[in-house]
C-alpha cells in the first residue's frame, strides 16, 4: 500500500513540475507554525503569511525589524543570552518568552533556531520558526497552582494530624492529671471528716480537720471553675459586662488578695503601677481573674526566697495597657513556650506533680484577654530563668480624648485633717497618700503596726486608715491596741481590706474599728467620709 502511495506520487511528479522556490511558497504559505529567516544581524528579511494569524501583524510590516522587537522586556536578557548560547554551539537552540501580539497584548511564543552558515564559516543568517503556545503555557500554570495547593492541602492535613496527636495527648495527660488533681483533695476530706467523728469538737485535731476541709474545698472549687471557664471560652459563650475601670485599683486589689499566700511561702511580691490613672473598658471581675491566675501561676512555679514582680505601664506607641507578671522561678522550656497559652498544657509532668493543677490558668487568661481585643505573651530563657507573662488590652480612644472628664475630679476639703496610712505596700500607700494630699490633708505613712503604734504618739492624726493584712501585727490587733489607750479614743479608724465579705466587716468593728472600706477605696466614697469625720467620728455608718 505505502509503496503504491510513492508510485502516485511519483506518477504526479512527473505530470506536474515545480520550481523550488514555487514548492518553497506553496510551502511557507500553509504552515501553522510561522517562520522567519534573518540576516547576520538578527534584521527579518523574510516572514509566512501565518504571522498574520499568529500574531496580527502582516508580513510587509514585520520584515525589517529586528527578531528581538517584539520580545517583551522581562524575557529580552533570556532571549538574547539564548542567541548567544546557539551561536556558540552547533547554531541550533529552542527558547520560550513572551512576544508582543499585533493587539499589543502578548502571546506565549515558543521559538526554535537555527543559524545560517557560509562556505566560509561565517555567519550569514539564521531561520526561526516559531509556535504559539499561550494555550499550553495556560494548562501548564493551572496545573503548577493545582499541585501548589495540594501540596498546601497535604501540608495542612500533615499540620492538623500532628496537632490532633498533640491534642489527644494533652486530653490524655489532662485527664491523668484531673484524677491525681481530685483524688487529693477528696482523700484529705474523707480523712478529715474521718477525724471530726472521732475527736471532740474543740478539739486541736478538729480545729486542723476544719482548716484541712475549708483548703480542700477551696481547691475544689478552684477547679470546677477553672473547668466551667475553659468550656465557657471554647464554645465562645462568656458574656463580658464592660465598664470604664482604672486598671492600677484593679490589679491592686488582685495582689491584696494574694498577697497572704506569698507571704506564707516567703514569696517577695512588688507591685509597680503606672504613675497615671489607666482606664479601659472591661469586665473588672474578668480583669481581676487574669491577673490573679498569672499571680497563681507565678507563686506556683517560683520557690521559697525568690520574687515575683508586677508592672503595669501604658504603651503610647500601640495604644495598650501592659500588665507584666515576672518571677525569677522555674522557668520554661524552650520549645514548650508556643503551646503554653492552649488547654491543658504545663510546664512540669511529672510524676510527683508539686505543684499540681490542671494545665487551665493560662488558657483561660488567653481566653479572656482575646475577648477584650487583647493578647498574651509569653518569654522564658528557660528552665531554672524564670519567666515574664504580658497582657495587652486597647485603651478605647474615646476615653483617653476625654480623660479629664472621665477621671475623678479632686478637690481640697473644706476640713483638711491629720491622717495616717498604715499599709505594707509601698505604691498602695504611695498613691493612697498622694491622693489624700491632693484634697488637702497632712498625711504620713508606715509599714506595719508596730511602726504605727509608735508614730501616732508623735503624729497625733483625725483618722488612721489600716490596712488587715500586715505582716507581724495585723490591723485587727492594731484597731485593739488603738482602742485601749484613752489617749488615742477620739482617732477615727478606717480598715483597708481585699476581704468584703460581711464577716469581714463584723470582724473590723468588733476590733474597734469605725469602718470598714474594701479594696480598692473609691475616691469620691472617701472624700465623703472624710468631710464628714471632723463634725462626728460616730454619725457614719
């Protein structure tokens, strides 16, 4: 059959004759691909009509320019380096760039070349033919973006397996660590009521049983809340009740209520607020629940003898309130500082578990920082380097434009008064005297009672604000010390107090106390009682 086809073609080759330049038309004039062969430099001498079609342009009008006319400038250095590459090899190269369409868009061109030679060797032109492949350059790049997104597909299913693990590891570790966590304080509890039935009621040994239960449930509590509060933010259903409230107050009254534990476990506490009142919108008991979990957190991981600071400063640059809890304790791992902030993660496994817990405090305090439009970082050194905790929370623009008609104005009173402030923190009583100064009373300051007791022989004051908690000599003992000299009955006591509760206050006026404020003191609230000290020290209630 194929033989029989070249005897026709040979039959037809003898019936028609053909010049070879009119072959080489009938030729040029159907190709697809178009062609075009150049002198020595590079000029078009000759081009197929397919130009038209291809690139829009007629042949009259592409010859006698140069090839590299129509390239566009990003691709030009790469065909021209290509040239160079074939006229130094055996005169023949392929190229793929961009070329300029008659429209003035540009087309995917693909281009191969050969260059023309001499007897002689010397270079007299070079024929190109080239393919648009804009069609085949669209496929090729739709399939480069499929495979780059699967491989961003399998590198995020790759990233959620690990962090599933991961996930089922700490829910694993959590749920260990609830058993020890609760076995604990249930074993003391049934040991304890054990005891209550066995000694006599006012007894040493049920008076301990007492203390043991009242620690234990108090733990209990702790970590039924800290379990309602996780589930809470997971399903995204805390309701935050904002106000405007001035965060040094906050976070003082959080470190007085803390402040008996790190007593206990000889634990320095120093607190350092910012020199100006700092006002946020926020949920205050949400507010004080951060910074009371990052004050656990520290007293937690920081042994005997070592210290914890607390800073609150104001970031004029990002607009953000800064509360910064420091110790110089434990420390963190390295490579466990981006997983601290998730549920159910710790610092320590072990299987003594000292400190015990549930890996929740710090997720929590995440938890609701970010529902405040806020964040939390965390920087360790790590282990035995301690550790630094920082919340940012907005400043709303609104209230710092109007500070000065949101923050309380002061005013001298119309009776200014001899007070002494008996407080073992030093910025509480710094601010507090500060405070008093600016309505216009005289005012000293001391550390403890015992200091107290001594200074009101000298200082002779209207009014002594006591703070319960000191060290030593507590206020209560102060307020009895105060009451039973004569010379002192007309002293107007105030107690200063992180406890509110109103056994508390029972407590306060049984000492001898005339009243009891809890902390933080409202400056309004006391510039009240204060006016009205000086016509009666007993109209108050």
């Amino acid at each position: 059959m194929i033989a029989k086809g070249f005897d026709t073609m040979e039959i037809e080759k003898k019936s028609y004759s053909f010049t070879p330049e009119e072959l080489l038309h009938t030729i040029t004039d159907n190709m697809l691909d178009m062609l075009f062969v150049t002198d020595n430099h590079f000029m078009i001498q000759f081009a197929t009509p397919s130009f038209e079609k291809g690139l829009g342009v007629k042949t009259a009008d592409i010859e006698g320019t140069s090839i590299f006319e129509r390239v566009h400038p990003e691709d030009l250095p790469y065909v021209q380096r290509k040239v160079k590459e074939a006229l130094k090899g055996e005169g023949q190269g392929t190229a793929i760039f961009r070329y300029r369409h008659g429209a003035g868009h540009y087309i995917w061109n693909e281009a191969r070349g050969k260059v023309l030679y001499n007897n002689k060797g010397q270079i007299t032109g070079a024929v190109f033919t080239n393919r648009d492949i804009t069609e085949r350059k669209k496929v090729q790049e739709c399939l480069a973006d499929q495979a780059k997104d699967l491989e961003i597909a399998l590198k995020k299913a790759e990233s959620a397996t690990k962090e599933l693990i991961q996930s089922d590891h700490n829910k694993n570790q959590f749920l260990s660590s609830l058993s020890h966590e609760l076995r604990n304080p249930l074993a003391s509890i049934t040991m304890s009521i054990s005891m209550l039935k066995r000694v006599a009621s006012d007894s040493e040994q049920a008076k301990q049983a007492q203390a043991i239960l009242e620690r234990q449930t108090m733990q209990l509590s702790r970590l039924v809340d800290d379990l309602l509060d996780v589930t809470r933010i997971s399903q995204n259903k805390i309701e935050l009740k904002k106000e405007f409230v001035e965060l040094n107050g906050l976070v003082l009254k959080a470190v007085e209520d803390y402040k008996p534990m790190f007593y206990e476990k000889e634990v320095s506490l120093e607190v350092h607020n910012s020199s100006d009142p700092m006002y946020l919108q926020a949920d205050s008991a949400r507010i004080t629940q951060v910074v009371g979990n990052l004050l656990h957190n520290a007293l937690k991981f920081t042994e005997k003898g070592h210290s914890v600071q607390v800073v609150v400063l104001k970031n004029e640059e990002s607009k953000e309130a800064e509360i910064e809890v420091r110790d110089n304790g434990q420390g963190i791992k390295k490579e466990l500082l981006p997983e601290i902030l998730k549920p159910f993660v710790q610092a320590e496994v072990s299987l003594d578990r000292i400190h015990g817990g549930l890996g929740m405090g710090l997720s929590i305090v995440k938890g609701i920082v970010e529902l405040h439009g806020g964040r939390v970082s965390v920087h360790s050194l790590g282990l035995g380097k301690g550790s630094q905790i920082k919340i940012s929370v907005p400043i709303p623009q609104e209230k710092e434009n109007n500070e000065e008609k949101n923050t309380p104005k002061i005013e001298k009173s119309l009776s200014p008064m001899k007070i002494m402030v008996i407080e073992d923190i030093a910025d509480v009583a710094e601010i507090l005297c500060s405070l008093l100064q600016l309505l216009g009373h005289t005012v000293t300051s001391v550390s403890d009672g015992s200091q107290g007791l001594e200074e009101l022989k000298k200082f002779n004051p209207d009014v002594v604000l006591c703070d319960i908690g000191l060290p030593g000599m507590t206020g209560f003992e102060v307020a009895q010390a105060i009451r039973a000299n004569p010379a002192f009955k007309e002293i107007f006591l105030i107690a200063l107090s992180g406890y509110a509760q109103e056994e508390d206050k029972e407590r306060a006026m049984k000492a001898g106390f005339d009243l009891h404020l809890a902390k933080p003191v409202d400056l309004d609230h006391l510039e009240q009682i204060l006016s009205k000290v000086k016509a009666s020290a007993r109209e108050i209630s």
